[in-house]
C-alpha cells in the first residue's frame, strides 16, 4: 500500500532525510515491511517551513500497519502528524513542538557579531535535559528560528526562561507552541 506520514515538523530537508534513513534502516530490519519514495516540504508564504511529508510503500499486511503506527508514536514524531493512505488520516506523535524566533534584524550589530548561535543552542539544549532537544532550524532575513521538539511544551519553555532571559541573542526573541 501507499503511504504518506504528514509530519507536522518543522525540519529542513537535510533533517527529514535524516528520519528517512532511519525509518529505512528500520523497515529493512523488520523484514523489508516498507520502502521510501520521496518525500517533500511545505512552506508558509514567508519562507519558513511548516511541514513536511514522507511517501512510502508498505506492506499490505494490517499488523504490519499496527506495527508502523506504534513505531511513530516510539520514536519522537510530533503531535499533529498523520499517516495518509486508502483516503483515511491515523493520528500519531506524542511530542510537543517549541519554536524559538532569535531577532535577526534589530538587535545592536555587535550582539550578531560576538555571540555565537552555536553556544547558545548549546546552553538551550542542557537546559532541556532529557525533556527536549533541537530537531531542526531555519535563518530568514528576519529571523533565526530554532525548532525544539520533546515531551511537554510547557516544561520545556519553563527549563529555557533562564537561558532566554539572559542571553544577548534572546533580546526581542518569542517562543511560540509548535506542535
């Protein structure tokens, strides 16, 4: 059968590509049950990412399909994503988005100059702990936007309020629910 999961993650190509290995790795193990066709990225008028889709040829077996189902909601998709196939939507995910908008316009230039995106994502994901982690991000003219991904949104945006509020690069940033 024919398959789409819709994922309702924000991740660049490079970073859906790295689910698709996954899930073929996955797939071949578990006696060849599915095979990726292609794949693609849906974007907002502005240019960033909204979503992306994940095509793929799957067994016709329905424990097979039970078997997929469970396996998207083990391995971290996000709340919000569906596997189309035969004209119907499953629901799967179970984690929660986070997107973190770093000002890329209007903070003081010496701020872009001395502070390093890196160090800062790394202070953010200690932060996190095992609560969450960085799946993705996005620079635009305006915006660097930052994509978390993990078990609760509220516990995450509470463990990055210390990191937010002092560092250089967080001046005028949002957070906003993702997923």
């Amino acid at each position: 059968m024919f398959l789409v999961l819709h994922l309702n993650s924000r991740l660049q190509p490079k970073h859906r590509f790295e689910l698709e290995d996954a899930l073929t790795e996955i797939f071949e193990s578990n006696d060849n049950v599915g095979k990726i066709t292609g794949g693609g990225t849906a974007m907002f008028p502005s240019g960033e990412i909204e979503s992306c889709d994940i095509e793929i040829e799957f067994s016709n077996r329905s424990e097979d399909f039970e078997w997929l189902l469970n396996l998207l909601d083990n391995i971290g998709i996000p709340k919000g994503s569906v596997v189309k196939t035969g004209g119907k939507d499953f629901s799967v995910g179970s984690l929660e988005g986070l997107g973190l908008y770093l000002n890329g316009c209007d903070l003081p230039q010496e701020i872009y100059e001395i502070c390093d995106v890196n160090e800062l994502i790394g202070q953010l994901e200690n932060s996190l702990g095992e609560t969450g982690r960085l799946f993705s991000w996005m620079e635009l003219n305006d915006f660097t936007a930052l994509y978390f991904y993990g078990t609760l949104f509220d516990e995450m945006n509470d463990k990055i309020k210390p990191v937010i509020s002092s560092h250089p690069l967080c001046q005028k940033c949002r957070v906003e629910r993702i997923a």
